[in-house]
C-alpha cells in the first residue's frame, strides 16, 4: 500500500470506532476493523472515480451508512 492509501484506511480505521462507539456497540477486533476500512477505501475510490467526488467526504457517508 502506498502512503496515501495507508493514511486513507487509518482515517477510515478512526470513523469506523467512532461510529462504532457512538452507536454503544462494541467494536471489532484490529483485524476485522481494518479489513472493514480497506474495503469502504475501496469503495470510495470506485465511487469517486465514477462521480468525480472527494474520496474522504464519500468515506464518512460510507462509514455514516452502516447504521443499517
């Protein structure tokens, strides 16, 4: 993974536990907590490829969508 890519799942890393904690849930282990940001990493770059949008904005609507 090259530094950007590092830093963009670390900040996914850090809304995923907020999220988690706001939501009084218990949050996963490292391993499952970082296989979740690198995947919504990866959605966001798709999307912002196909909508032309800022990668971090759309990682926070990911991470605010798992309410469900």
């Amino acid at each position: 993974m090259n530094f950007f890519r590092q830093q963009e799942v670390r900040l996914a890393i850090r809304f995923l536990r907020a999220h988690y904690q706001r939501q009084g849930r218990l949050v996963p282990g490292e391993q499952e907590v970082e296989r979740q940001a690198t995947k919504i990493v990866d959605d966001a770059h798709r999307i912002a490829r196909e909508r032309g949008r800022n990668v971090i904005s759309i990682l926070r609507e990911l991470v605010s969508d798992l309410r469900k």
